[in-house]
C-alpha cells in the first residue's frame, strides 16, 4: 500500500503553484471561468494526496480560499472592506464617534 500523504515539501509546492496563479490579476475572468481554470488542478490533489489523509492539505485549502477571497473582493467593488478611516459625516465628524 503506497501512502501519498501530502508531505510538506509538496504541500509547499503546490502552494507556490498556487501563488503563481495571481488570481487576484485575473478579474476578467467569470466565475465559471476561474472554476474551469483551478478546479481540476485542485481536484487531483485532492483526489491524490486527500485519498488516505487530507489533513495535510488543509493549510493549501486555506491559502486558496483566502486566494479565491482576494479574487471576488479584486473583481466586485462592493464587497471590499470599508476604509473606516475615510469614512466621515458632514460635519467634521466621524461616523462612529460617540
């Protein structure tokens, strides 16, 4: 029985994969198009190192949902984070002053 637990250094060599994908570059991109692009690449990790142990997997898993976050916060305005700093009422004020 081979045991193809992810190790670290393919853990860490699928995560500067990863990393070279830029995905936060590709906002041209629909949603459908990213999913045709990264979906089968991570699915046969997946599929490879998650059969016996995906544990091993879960800090690349994670650094691809912060990675797919960055790409939906890059392409839609609306669902950034608001700069609270500018954020100021009419009067001089900030907004969340007491």
């Amino acid at each position: 029985m081979v045991n193809s637990t992810a190790i670290p250094k393919a853990v860490k060599r699928m995560s500067e994969i990863v990393s070279g994908w830029r995905l936060r570059r590709l906002t041209d991109l629909t949603w459908e198009q990213l999913t045709g692009l990264i979906g089968p690449v991570i699915r046969g990790w997946m599929a490879y190192y998650g059969r016996f142990r995906h544990s091993g997997l879960h800090p690349l898993l994670a650094r691809i949902n912060y990675q797919v976050q960055e790409w939906i916060r890059a392409k839609y305005r609306r669902l950034r984070p608001l700069d609270l700093d500018s954020t100021v009422v009419a009067g001089g004020r900030d907004e969340f002053a007491d």
